[in-house]
C-alpha cells in the first residue's frame, strides 16, 4: 500500500514541481506511518499551484502543511495546527 502512495506522490510532485524539502517531509510521514488522510492539489492561473496536505496524528489531531509556489517562484511554506 505503502509503495502505490509513493507513486501517486512521486507523480504529484512531478507535476507539481515540488521543492525537495517539501517531498522529503511527506517521505519522512509515510515512514513514521503518519500517513496522509488526504491530498488536494488545485491548479490555479498563472501557474501557481498549491497541494495541502493533512496528516492525522493521534486522537484526529491534525496538523496542515501549506505549500503555495507562486508564479514568481517565490515559495512559502506554513504550518497550521487546528
């Protein structure tokens, strides 16, 4: 199950242009068997693009990592606990 995620994410991150930080963290979850409850990606304008991915943690705590590349590859990243 583990290797079908990987694919989808590797395919993800080919079309997303993912930086490796970013990759390599999703990576680093699915190793610790935090795996992701869902991943979106939106493509909008200008080629900005924008995946949010929500891991669950124990007892539906959740923790949202927001990756935004924006048109001028210019590229934040936050992290939101709700």
């Amino acid at each position: 199950m583990s290797s079908i995620i990987s694919k989808i994410l590797s395919f993800l991150g080919i079309l997303s242009n993912l930086n490796s930080i970013v990759y390599l963290l999703v990576l680093t979850c699915l190793c610790l068997k935090s795996f992701p409850v869902w991943i979106s990606a939106t493509f909008r304008r200008r080629h900005s693009h924008r995946i949010l991915f929500e891991v669950n943690y124990l007892h539906n705590n959740y923790r949202r990592a927001t990756f935004s590349k924006l048109s001028d590859n210019q590229r934040t990243f936050r992290k939101i606990r709700s």
